[in-house]
C-alpha cells in the first residue's frame, strides 16, 4: 500500500511541528521545502538515486543530532557527570532531585528518534519503488536503513526499559496509534530487524553503497564492513535483552554473533568502531560536549575518582587520568541555590589538549565489543573466559593489575559482575551513560550515590505524556501508573 504520511505520536508530530516552523526540512506530511533533504510526498511517489541519497544524508543526521543530549542526560542519572550550567533548571534538578518530568528533561530522548525512525520507513518504503537503483543497491540501501532503525530503537528502550515503547510505528494516518509492547518484544523487534538487515547486506554481491557514507563510518563504509557493525549491534541488543529477563539464551545468542562482529581482542584495536562525526562547518552539528576546562555547562562527577582503582604504583586507573582533568575556572563554578560545584572536567573529546568541537562519539567500539562477550561468559557461567576478557581491558585500558583467578573463583557472582560493570563504567565513562544504564539492568541503582541532600536516583526516563494520552494509557504508560 502507497503510503503518503505516516502515523506517529503527538510528541513526534509536535516535534515536527518545531522542524517545520524552523524550516529544518521534511518532517512528515508537512509540505515544506528544502534544498538538501526531498519532502516526504516526492521521496514517495517520485523516488529516485538522488532523493534516497539525500534521504540516506538525513538520517545519518538524525542518528547523530540526540546523542550528546543522550550522553550527558542519562550520564548524570548515573552520576557519570553533570550539567550545571544554569540556563535550563531541570538540566541539573531533575536527575539530582528528581522526579522526572514528561515534558522537560525526562520526556527527551524520544521525538528525536522516533522521528528518524519514521524518516528510515519512508526511505525504506521508497526505495523498492526507485528505477534507477540496481537490485544489488536496493539490498545495501535496505540493510543500511534497518541497520539504523534498529539503533534509534536501542536508544529508545535503554532509558524506558520495563516501560516498553511502541514498535509498529509504520503504519497509516487513519490508523490509531501503534500500541505499547514489552521491553522483551522491543528487544525482539530490535534484533529481528538487524537480522533482517543482514541478509540485505549480504545479498549486494560486492555493491557498494548509493550514497555518501559520513567519515565517522570509515573500515564500516561498503556493505561487507557494515554488515560487522550490524552484527556488533546485534551482540549488544541480545546481551540488553538478556539482563531484560531472556537471560541464558540471550547470552548465547551474543557469543554466536560476536565472532562475526568486529571484535579484536589486540589493545591497537580498542578504539575502532564506528562513530558520529562532528564539524566545525557551516550548517553542520559541533559537539557540545566538546568544552574547555574553564567551561560553565559540563562536568565530570568526582565519584569517578571515588571509586576508580589503583595502579600497582598507587596512580588511579589510567581511564581516569586520560579521561578527566581539574577544571581551572578560580573558584570552582557553582550557581546560586545548588549543592554542587564543577571541579572536574571531562577531556574526553579533547584533541592535542584542547577541547575539539569536531571530536567524535564512538557509536560502539570494539573495546565494548570485548565487555559484552566477558558479560555474556559470565551469563553462561564460563567464568575462564568471562576473567581473560575483563583482565584484557583492565589491564590493557586501565593498565591495573590483573585479577587472579583464585581470586576470581572465590568471589561471589554479585562481585563478579560487580567487577564486570566496573570494567564497563570507566571504559565507556560519558560515551553513552553506561553507568545508569547497566545500574538499573542489574537492580543496583542504590549503589549510585544521590550526590545531593534529599536526592533520588531516577528508575527510568518517563514517555511523553502525550503519548500515554493518546492511546488511553495511565501517566507514564505504565500498568501502575508509577
């Protein structure tokens, strides 16, 4: 069925409401032009290479332009850092003190993907129809859009967690909306389309891509190499959905796909994975994060000198020392009526010492790759391996001592996962809020320290209160209403 608009929720079509008074491009069935991205009406009925590759373009774009909203919001749940900047109260209130609201802070992380995963299943409905893409091309085309669907539902079910979230979002105008399914089944959903996407991927034959590729994807730029950061996404989500309630079969499922990722167990290729670019240019999205150590929005919690280990000479985990720095504004950065203070900075995306607005955000790296094979071992009870893949980061990235295996062996399965999301927290510390997340996939939010007098450490990000209403759902979409 020829499909004209498709049907989203209020908070996205608000959201496009926005993009459309601001002229940021097809949102949806709003009839608005722009040079660099097709209205949704042409790109459906008339499409062609150049209007899917400017669609392709878009949602790159739209993968990237939440991420580091994502990093520093659901990093300060976690208490991983903070944004005390002052210009936005709920930025610093809410994940402090709470509660969190449907509408300010709490409430983001949502429009933004939903609304690109509507512009992927326009791209994806278009494409078929396109005459002058060859069939090999129309495989590439299709796994590169799964691929990315699938990501934009990683993000979503991440912070809503027991919530669910919607998933049977392509679907007509005239149709209510899509209802809400389980965390399990938006995992489900998640893996089904990246397996989807592989057999797409495999099926070009040596095509290459009909469309630009942003540098950040460079090693994952031709189908063949994309297909490894598929796979790589498909280990995560089936480790997520493990710790969901799947639990052993999860894990097993991670370990088969894993080998055909891009992992690599050598400390030269920690760093290699994909990643969201960031410039300087006209028109395009600088990192934000990006900010100097005298800076006044972004700081780094100093709980992660607290609990950062040792060195076998005393010095702190080496992740901690590359990682931060002393912020230098004299004295330290406070604003009125607010129990914290902005002494530690992170350097995180510095290059040569200064902040670098056009400094990237790893999408998943092969470092994560090695944590999520030892989280899945551990889930398998294959505690041998489990203990060579953390003693490899570890000792690699932190350049800590090795843990012994008699040690190991004694320890308690709490310990030892204890020991796992460690490894995880200053391995992957303010590249995607690791901390909370793996917290609350565990049940340990109470080991993350309220950081305030009467604070609270959030459960989950709310949903749209908008959307809860439109589909006659209790205040947060929630069977109890919590």
């Amino acid at each position: 069925m020829t499909r004209t608009v498709h049907r989203v929720g209020p908070a996205l079509a608000a959201a496009c409401l926005i993009a459309a008074s601001l002229s940021l491009g097809a949102c949806g069935g709003f009839n608005i032009t722009n040079s660099n991205q097709p209205t949704q009406t042409d790109l459906e009925n008339n499409p062609t290479r150049s209007k899917l590759s400017a669609a392709a373009t878009g949602i790159f774009s739209g993968a990237r332009s939440d991420i580091t909203g994502f990093i520093w919001q659901v990093g300060s749940m976690g208490r991983e850092g903070i944004n005390i900047s002052g210009n936005n109260q709920p930025d610093y209130q809410e994940p402090y003190f709470g509660p969190l609201s449907s509408t300010q802070f709490g409430g983001s992380e949502w429009a933004g993907r939903f609304n690109n995963i509507r512009s992927i299943n326009v791209y994806l409905d278009a494409a078929p129809k396109a005459k002058d893409l060859s069939p090999d091309e129309l495989s590439a085309s299709q796994g590169f859009g799964k691929t990315m669907e699938a990501l934009a539902f990683m993000y979503v079910i991440e912070t809503r967690a027991a919530l669910g979230a919607p998933v049977d979002v392509d679907r007509p105008v005239t149709a209510p909306p899509a209802p809400f399914v389980s965390e399990d089944s938006v995992y489900g959903f998640i893996i089904g389309l990246l397996d989807s996407a592989q057999t797409a991927l495999q099926n070009t034959h040596g095509a290459s891509f009909p469309f630009p590729i942003p540098a950040g994807y460079t090693g994952f730029d031709q189908p063949s190499t994309f297909l490894l950061f598929n796979r790589a996404l498909k280990a995560k989500a089936e480790v997520l959905r493990a710790t969901a309630g799947c639990g052993q079969p999860c894990f097993q499922a991670a370990l088969a796909t894993l080998p055909a990722s891009f992992i690599d167990p050598t400390p030269s290729s920690l760093g290699v994975g994909p990643e969201f670019d960031f410039s300087t240019a006209s028109g395009d999205q600088q990192n934000e994060l990006a900010e100097p150590l005298d800076g006044t929005t972004f700081f780094a919690d100093t709980f992660v000198l607290v609990h950062a280990q040792h060195q076998s000479g005393g010095a702190l985990d080496a992740r901690v020392l590359e990682k931060t720095a002393r912020a230098t504004r004299v004295p330290p950065w406070s604003i009125a009526n607010v129990p914290l203070t902005g002494v530690l900075k992170y350097t995180i995306y510095f290059t040569g010492g200064q902040p670098d607005p056009n400094a990237p955000v790893p999408i998943i790296r092969d470092e994560e790759l090695i944590l999520l094979r030892a989280e899945a071992e551990l889930g398998t009870a294959d505690l041998t391996d489990a203990l060579s893949d953390i003693n490899f980061v570890r000792t690699n990235s932190g350049h800590l001592p090795a843990i012994a295996s008699g040690t190991w062996n004694s320890m308690s399965d709490a310990d030892r996962v204890g020991e796992l999301l460690y490894e995880r927290w200053y391995s992957l510390m303010w590249e995607q809020g690791t901390r909370w997340i793996d917290a609350r996939r565990y049940n340990l939010l109470g080991t993350i320290e309220l950081g305030v007098p009467g604070g609270q450490v959030p459960t989950r990000m709310p949903v749209p209160q908008d959307e809860c209403a439109a589909r006659n759902l209790p205040t947060n979409c929630s069977p109890l209403g919590t």
